[in-house]
C-alpha cells in the first residue's frame, strides 16, 4: 500500500471540537515530518494511531539525514483566518518550510504534521497528512523546501 | 604526489574534453599514468509545492 491522497484526521478535529484535546491551532508548535510510499494515511483512525511515531507514523517509514532531523521540522507563523480565503471559510495556513544543505537519501513521498506542544491525552497528535502527489524526492547537500498554497494548508468552507 | 586541477580555468581555454561537468574533479596522478578521473552528482534539492486540503460542510436539499 502506499500514499494515494491528502487529508484530515477526523479524529483529532473531532477531539479539538469537544474538548477531548486541547490542542491550538493557532499557538501550539507544529512540526513537519516526511514519509516513504511504504504507508497508507487513515484518516479515520484513532487518535493514538495518528500521532508522530504510531501506527502508519512509525520512525521506521521516516524519511530524515542532514539538517533534516528525525521528528521534522517546527513549523512557524500557523494561524487560523476567518473569511479567508473567501467570505464562508475558514484557513489554517503556516509559513512555508525551507531547510538549506539538507540530504536525506530515503524516498519521501509526502509529510505529517503534528502538534508538538500538546503532551495529554495524546503526545505528538497528528492534524493532517500532505501527499505530494506521487512524485519521489531526495536531496542531496541541497534546499528542501514545501511551499504552501496561497488558500493555505487547510481551509474549511462552511458556507455551501 | 597527487595534484587536483582546477577544470574550469581548462575549460576556459578549451582543453578540456566535452562531457566533463563542473562536478568533475581530474587529479593528477604523475608523468605517464593515467589521470583519476571522479564524477559526482553534486547538489540536489526538492522544491515541493502543495495544494490546499479542503474541508467542505454540504447542506442537503434546496431548504
């Protein structure tokens, strides 16, 4: 099995809705791990099985090396806008991620983020995976960067 | 006694065979011996560009 799709984990936005977590979208520290294709995202898993290093998200399936560290990398500037990208929505957006001089020589075919501030009742706990559409990359001595869409990471529309 | 030669001064000059990419080092190995020739692949990196994740709520029905 392998990546095939993008996505939220239900289970944690259903934990940030009644409380079960405490995760903060806007404050908490996020962080931003790689993958090989030898995973297969569920979006509908628990939550313990959606965290940094369980389930599919075992350190096993990672991809890391130089200036890229085993964990990922914190992401910075995650806010939460209202009306945005468009009047009815709501976005998640973060800054874009550029690491220079990083080689990671495993295969990744796309990334989890996760919250690392919160550490009950689930450590680590996944938000979201990104597939990167199929396509293999490595570096070598080079940038590594993942540069989000201007409609940001997530947004949600509730206004249909 | 080994002596690296800086390529792209030959290169300027038009000594040096084509195929020879800057990331090829040539060193010197002696009078009559054959050159070490080492290639590599140099500098690579991953520019990836993503896609928003959309969450849509769907209202059943015209009401």
């Amino acid at each position: 099995m392998s990546w095939s799709a993008s996505g939220v984990f239900g289970q944690t936005l259903a934990d940030i809705l009644d409380n079960t977590t405490a995760i903060d979208l806007g404050s908490d520290t996020f962080k931003v791990a790689l993958y090989t294709n030898s995973i297969t995202p569920d979006f509908d898993a628990a939550a313990a099985s959606v965290a940094y290093d369980t389930g599919q998200w075992a350190t096993a399936q990672e991809a890391y090396g130089t200036n890229w560290a085993q964990g990922g990398v914190a992401l910075s500037g995650n806010a939460l806008t209202v009306g945005s990208p468009a009047a009815g929505q709501l976005k998640w957006d973060c800054t874009d991620v550029s690491e220079a001089t990083t080689t990671v020589s495993t295969a990744f075919y796309g990334c989890l983020i996760y919250d690392d501030t919160i550490a009950t009742p689930v450590a680590d706990q996944g938000l979201l995976a990104i597939y990167f559409g199929g396509t293999s990359y490595t570096t070598d001595t080079g940038t590594l960067s993942i540069t989000f869409d201007s409609n940001g990471v997530w947004y949600l529309d509730y206004t249909p | 006694m080994s002596k690296e030669i800086d390529l792209d001064k030959y290169r300027s000059i038009g000594t040096l065979r084509s195929g020879y990419k800057k990331s090829t080092k040539v060193t010197y190995t002696g009078y009559g011996k054959s050159n070490q020739v080492e290639h590599w692949s140099g500098r690579k990196d991953a520019n990836i560009h993503v896609k928003p994740i959309v969450t849509r709520i769907k209202r059943e029905g015209a009401n």
